[in-house]
C-alpha cells in the first residue's frame, strides 16, 4: 500500500497522472460524436472546479479525500499471466447467460450469451461495431448529485467497460456476470457500463468490483453505469465492491425507466477506503419503476457518502428505496436521498429509507432525506433511522448458547437479508450473503 | 448433586427486590411446576436462571448439577445445559430459524468441527413433523411475523432440538388454544427423561390436564410459600389466588 501524503491543493508531477493528462487511446476507429465528446468533456473536467465544502451536494463529506485523488495514475494494462490467473478467478455464480471479465479496463474474457439479438460486447468494441447504439443511449443526463466534474472526467478518458444490449421480448434466463478486476497501487480505472433492456425484455446483471491483491493493490475507480429500461422491460444491477481497504472509488449511476419498465438498482459496499455514489432514477413514463436497494458495511476509517435522486417525471409512476448501514470502528456514512416529483406527476408512489445499524460508538451515520413535492395525489413517506443491536435479541441468542461475538455477526447479516432477499434470485443471493457474511467475520478477526 | 439447586436467591431490579428468598430444587427426573399470581417473581425467576444483565443477584446461589451457574455468562449457561423457554420469544429480523438452530448447535461442538447439515435438517424435519410445524418455517425469520401459537411452538421445537439438562418454561402456555397447548405438552412430555429436569411456570392449572407434575409450589411475592402434588393446583385452580394471599396474610399479622 502506498500512502503518498498530499498536502491540500498540491498537484504532484509525473507521467501518466489521471488529473493531468490523459492516456493514450487508439481512437482511430471511434466515431467522431464520441472522441469530440472526450475532448469537450477534458475541457470542462479542466475548468470545473473540485467540490467545495459548501456545496449542498458535498455536506458532510470530507473533501481532502477528493484532493487525495491527484496521485492516482491510470492504470496499465495487466500481464498476460495475471490475466489468465484473474480469467479463473471469475467464476462466482455456476449457471450464467454470459461473463465478462475486465481487469484494469480491459476487457480479458468474453463469454457471450446464446439468446438471438443479445450484444454483450466490451464498451470499446461497441464503439465500433454499434456506434450509433451507444450514442442513443451514451451518458445522456448531466450528472446532477454534485459528481460532474467527475463525470467529466470519466467520459474524456473512458475507454474500458461493457455494453449490453437486450432486444424487445427477449429475457435472460440467468444472470450476467461481469468482473472488474483492479491491480497496482495508485492505479486508476474509468469503467462504464451502459445496459439497455428493449421493451419486454428482461436481465439481471452481478457487477464485481475486487482488487486482484487485497494485500498489495490500491486503486481508483470512477465508473458510470447508465440503465436503459424500456417499456416493460426489467432490469436489475447487482453491484458488489469488495475492494482492498486502500481503494477508493466513485460510482455515478442513471437509470431512465419507459412506461411500466422496471428498473433494480443494488450496491453493496464492503471495501475500499472512500465511497462516493451517486444514484438517479428517472422514471420517464406512466406505470414506471425504480428500486434502489444499498447495503454498507464499513469498518476502520471507511467513508461512504451516498447522494440519491428518485425522480417522478411522469404520472402514476412509483419508486422505493432501501439503504442500510452496519457501521463499525470509526466508519463513517452519509446518505442524502430526494424524492423529487413534478408538476405533472401526479399519483405518484414514492418511498425512501435509510437505517443504520451502529456496531460502535465512535461510528457516525448521517443521514438527509428530502422531499420536493409539485404535483397532487402524491404517496410519499422518507424516513432514517439510527439503532445498535437490541440487547433483547442478543439475550435471545445467546441463551441458546451462541456466543457474544456470533450473535452480533447474526444480527448484523439478519439485518442486511432485507435488501439481499430483494434481487430474487437465490444463487445470486446467496454469492452477495456470503460476500457480505466475509466482511463480517473479518470485522472479528 | 444431580439437580438445579436455587437457594435463598434474592433479586433486584433497579433496586427492587422480586426475589426474596427464594429456594427450589429441581433433580433430574423430575418435572416442577411454580404457579402463583402476576407480580409474584416467576419470570424474573426465569430471567435471572438464564442470566439476564437487568436483574441484579444480591444473595443466594444457584448451582446445576454443583457448577454456579451465577459465575457464567448467558451463552455459556445455555452451552452448560440450561434452557429457557421466553414467555415473549423474540424477533431476530433476517436471521432463519434453520440459521438459528444450527448456530446453536455449532456452538456446542468442539472447536474445528462442523455440523454434519444433511443429518441436521433430517433431524430438524423430524421434530418440527412431531410438533405440526410447516416446512417453510425453516426459511422464515426467527419469531417474525410467528403468532402466539407459533412462537411457543418455536421455543419447544429449539427445546427438543438442543437438548439441555434443565429446561425452564415461561408461561408456554398462555395465550395458546387447546389445540396448540396439546401439541406443546406432547413437546413437553416427549422430553420427560431421567436425565433431565424441567422446571413449568404457568399462571393457570390446565396445562397440568396434559402433563403431569411431581411437584407444585405456589410462588407469591418472590418466595414459594406452598409446595404440593398436582392436587394443589387443583385446589388453586378452584379458590383462586386470593385464598392463598390470604393464607400469607394472616402469621404475617
């Protein structure tokens, strides 16, 4: 692990810094909307200033972390060993539709999926082979959670990540898995994953983000994921980040949601340093549906700072979010969620809620939900709570014989199984329970 | 040595004291049961056997077969042999009663070793057959969403499944309907063992239709101040609890 300490505003030199310059891409074969969108984009991530402490979007955070980003330089492309060892290490849920795997942004191993129409392809081949796909569906909303600069950034020097695209009426039978494997100290990835479900069809996507040494790797990832829900269709993301504790990361996700699409977003939580995700959902048309599930289990020194946006922009449409937090050590959370609903939004069904599960006394969760109501006929309900493990259901346990120590870990996954019973489908249940049970058995160790 | 011996056991709760000086043995073999009025001490009895950190031991001990039971924790009690069923068994949200059971089972074995899941589900399907308990039940939430009858269910199957020396029951018996206390009191009896001792509080006489005592004693303001056959809760049953508040009454004047 490296910890180069940055002093506030100081930019270090050096080739190949993420802030600096950008790497060099074979852009020949490209379309031209989207190498002049890079440049414009360098242009303004240049110009756009770095968050302030007064932003509203920003409150609570602690901002020296985004000056620590300075340092990381984007990351080389891994050995031809390490990349087979990693091809290998990709294979968590038995039955899938289709995998891919990526280790620092590039796309090392396809498995395609069988059913007609599916493109699965690595975001750089899509450039090239469905253009004009991407650009009907490419990055379409400004980044409005207070991550555009990043945003920018992210689309001036993307060049990795993946692009599904599932025709009208045609339904994954399994999940798809995708593997983002990071590896270097100081290293950053820009992964985008653009996922389109064509009316009436359906997908469920399991989206890795590990480090290949937990011991030694430390990393930066600042992706994007755009969700495509049309018209009946749905569409679930299941993201889990189980990087090293000296990683970090930012994670800006849109979802836009057609007339009764079905949009499910989960992320899950349980590495890195430093947390940033920005999380939207548009619902576009009448009878539209967004989920937004979260899960965090921090410990040490970690942040998590999660900014979330449900907006109704059509009646009749619906919404839910669930985030919990089991907290541990000196970790810290913040969750600021707005159900916004306009004008013409009328019946919609909105609700949001964020609870928190202190395992320390020294843990701090913050928590801001919001409300901005313009239309009648609105169901709305937000709320957070904050709670340690009731002293009852410890008693409870151990009484049977469970020791102390067993019985929190118990509680704490009890505590998580709301969201994890949300995906619905049990081998992949069962992946992310046992990634999340990891994290707390290590919170023991 | 080989009962549960409770010897003039006095309790506190935020400075109150419920237990008085309370004394009962309870050998192997046997099946005791403590009746008596609300506010007399019975579950504060039941709370402070399994250890509960509210209530404050201020004199007295209590030994299982020679261990002091007062010197272990909460889990090592329940590891030692000792069982409560919880007259209010609780909720543990997202914790599956199979999850439960078997990391109750884990719990006694020995470091390093692993339970044996095929033979435990086996074992697990069994029990909850004997006490009509529904397959999907195993998936469910410990005590989530369970009604009366079926949290008293629940605390009996865990009884049969873990096995202990001593089992206290809390008030198994309120809030059930005729058809749910018969299949409790089969629990019950099906786990009459010469290597056992169980130790019934109950508020009223008609669990005893089912399972049949060696002892009485009728508990009131934290001591037990009437010992007797099944006769006793029988004459309980037919003058209420008055009669022997009444009995108290008078050599206290």
């Amino acid at each position: 692990m490296s910890e180069a300490v940055l002093e506030r505003g100081e930019t270090l030199a050096g080739e190949g810094l993420i802030f600096n310059e950008r790497p060099n891409l074979d852009r020949a074969d490209w379309p031209e909307w989207f190498v002049s969108g890079q440049d414009r984009a360098w242009e303004e991530f240049q110009k756009t200033p770095m968050p302030k402490r007064t932003a509203e979007m920003w409150r609570f955070a602690h901002l020296k972390k985004l000056d620590d980003l300075k340092r990381y330089r984007h990351a080389p492309e891994v050995g031809a060993d390490l990349a087979n060892q990693l091809a290998g290490r990709s294979r968590r849920l038995e039955e899938v539709s289709g995998r891919m795997v990526c280790a620092n942004g590039r796309t090392i191993s396809l498995d395609a999926p069988e059913e007609s129409g599916v493109l699965f392809l690595s975001m750089q081949e899509a450039l090239i082979t469905h253009p004009d796909l991407v650009e009907k569906y490419f990055m379409l909303r400004k980044a409005e959670l207070g991550g555009h600069k990043f945003a920018a950034l992210h689309r001036a020097v993307m060049a990795g990540g993946v692009f599904l695209y599932v025709p009208e009426g045609v339904e994954l039978k399994r999940p798809l898995e995708i593997y983002h494997w990071l590896s270097g100290t100081d290293v950053a990835v820009f992964p985008h994953l653009l996922l389109i479900a064509q009316p009436n069809s359906k997908a469920t996507v399991a989206s890795y983000h590990l480090c290949a040494d937990d011991d030694k790797d430390a990393g930066l990832s600042i992706g994007m994921t755009d969700l495509i829900v049309g018209e009946g269709a749905d569409l679930s993301l299941v993201s889990c980040q189980a990087r090293s504790a000296a990683s970090r990361m930012i994670q800006l996700s849109a979802a836009s949601v057609y007339r009764d699409g079905n949009a499910r977003n989960f992320m899950f939580n349980l590495g890195s340093s430093w947390v940033r995700n920005e999380i939207v959902s548009y619902l576009l048309e009448q009878g539209a549906n967004s989920e937004m599930y979260s899960v965090c289990v921090s410990d040490g020194e970690q942040q998590v700072d999660q900014r979330t946006l449900q907006h109704h922009e059509a009646p009749n449409t619906t919404s839910d979010l669930l985030f919990k937090n089991a907290l541990y050590d000196r970790s810290r959370t913040i969750f600021a969620g707005l159900i916004k609903v306009d004008d013409e939004a009328h019946g919609t069904d909105a609700y949001q809620k964020c609870r928190n599960l202190l395992g320390s006394d020294e843990a701090e969760a913050n928590s801001m939900p919001g409300l901005e109501i313009n239309a009648d006929g609105v169901k709305c309900s937000h709320g957070a709570t904050t709670s340690q493990v009731e002293e009852e259901e410890l008693f409870y346990l151990e009484s049977r014989g469970i020791a102390p120590e067993t019985a929190r870990q118990m509680i704490a996954l009890g505590f998580t199984r709301e969201v994890i019973s949300r995906i619905r489908d049990t081998a992949l249940e069962e992946i992310v329970s046992g990634m999340v049970e990891e994290k707390f058995e290590a919170l023991g160790a | 040595m080989s009962a549960l011996s409770i010897n003039d056991l006095h309790v506190a709760i935020d400075g109150m004291e419920i237990l008085k000086g309370f004394s009962l043995e309870v050998p192997k073999g046997e099946v005791h049961v403590i009746m008596g009025p609300n506010g007399s001490g019975k579950s504060t009895l039941a709370k402070v056997l399994a250890g509960h950190e509210d209530y404050e031991v201020t004199q007295g001990t209590v030994e299982m077969d020679g261990v002091n039971l007062l010197d272990l924790e909460v889990d090592e009690r329940g590891r030692e042999g000792l069982f409560l069923a919880f007259q209010y068994p609780t909720e543990i949200p997202g914790v599956s009663n199979a999850n439960f059971l078997r990391a109750a089972l884990q719990a006694r074995l020995p470091e390093g070793e692993d339970i044996d899941a095929v033979a435990f589900y086996k074992n697990l399907y069994e029990k909850m057959d004997a006490l009509e308990i529904d397959r999907s039940f195993t998936g469910r939430s410990v005590n989530e969403g369970f009604s009366g009858g079926e949290k008293k269910r629940n605390e009996i199957l865990q009884m049969i499944m873990l096995e202990p020396t001593y089992a206290v029951l809390d008030e198994t018996d309120s809030g059930l309907d005729i058809d749910a206390l018969q299949i409790v009191a089969k629990g019950v009896n099906t786990m009459r063992s010469p290597a056992r001792g169980i130790l019934l509080i109950t508020h009223y006489q008609r669990l005893l239709n089912y399972i049949e005592p060696d002892y009485v004693h009728v508990m009131f303001d934290g001591r037990i101040i009437r010992t007797g056959g099944k006769e006793l809760a029988l004459e309980l049953e037919k003058k209420g609890y008055d009669w022997i508040k009444e009995k108290v009454a008078v050599p206290a004047g």
